[in-house]
C-alpha cells in the first residue's frame, strides 16, 4: 500500500503528531487535536470534551460459521456465507461492507467466493478471481471461542451481520 497516495487522496484521514510524557497533539489538515495516555488509555480532547479510546483484545485468526445477512441495500438482501475453515462466498455483502458507492472504484461490485483471514483488526477477502479486499473488523462482542454468534459488526461503520 503507498500510504503517500492515500494521504494525498483522503488528507482529513491523515496526520502526524509530537509526544511527549504523556501528551501530545496530533495536527490534522483542519486543526490541531491534543491528546494525551492515563495509562492503557488514549484520552483525545475535541470540541471541549475527553473522548477516551480503551485497547481491543486481538481477533486474529478469528473463524465465522454460517450466512449471515444485512439490510436490504442496492435492491436486495445483502448476505456472505463463512465456513470455519476459512472460506467465505460473497453475495452483495461485501459491496456494501466497503461504503464505496461508485460502481467503477468499488472492488466489490461483482459478487463471489474465496478464502477470508482476520488479521489487524481487519478481515482480508481473497476472492477466487484475484481480487483483495480489505474490511475493518474491530471486534465488538466477538468472542473466538463462538464462530456463530448471533451477529457481527463490521466495516469502519461498524455496519452489523445478523445470522440467518
């Protein structure tokens, strides 16, 4: 990935920071943030308030088991099928999982199937035609010892799965 070209690309998402004992601001295109760590804890201040950010427990090698559905979005119900020995089959979910709304930039326009693995707190599609794409998945009340929970939050939007 060429970090340069996304930070060109989507300059609101990027910055750079100073730290320093504790403290620090991170300095982003429309203003300057502070911030500072108690602790295991991040504590941003914006807009007057601290907005505390706790560490997630790793979901790597996380496995799904089962179809698990969304809204209806695009004119149908959106679904993807897992199995625990980490395949997955797409149909329309992952289009709508990656928020890009332009058909032509979307890698997900055209549904299909592959091999999933969850790493970084992202889930990692490698379809069976080449294609990889990348979904945010922080875990939320995802336990790895229950690769069928009742549902899933996925995406940057935290958008969620229910088990069908």
């Amino acid at each position: 990935m060429n970090s340069r070209t996304l930070a060109e690309l989507n300059q609101r998402d990027w910055a750079t920071y100073t730290y320093n004992n504790g403290r620090g601001v991170l300095k982003m295109p429309f203003g300057e943030i502070p911030f500072r760590t108690e602790g295991s804890k991040l504590i941003i201040t914006k807009n007057q308030r601290d907005w505390p950010f706790y560490k997630l427990e790793s979901v790597d090698g996380a496995r799904f088991n089962g179809t698990y559905v969304m809204s209806q979005s695009y004119g149908k119900i959106p679904s993807i099928n897992f199995t625990t020995d980490g395949k997955f089959t797409d149909n329309g979910a992952i289009k709508v999982l990656c928020h890009d709304y332009i058909d032509c930039v979307n890698p997900a326009t055209a549904t299909g199937s592959g091999s999933y693995e969850v790493k970084n707190y992202s889930i990692h599609f490698n379809y069976n035609d080449g294609r990889k794409i990348k979904i945010a998945f922080p875990g939320n009340g995802y336990d790895k010892r229950n690769p069928s929970p009742s549902a899933l939050q996925m995406s940057y939007n935290e958008d969620k799965l229910t088990k069908q």
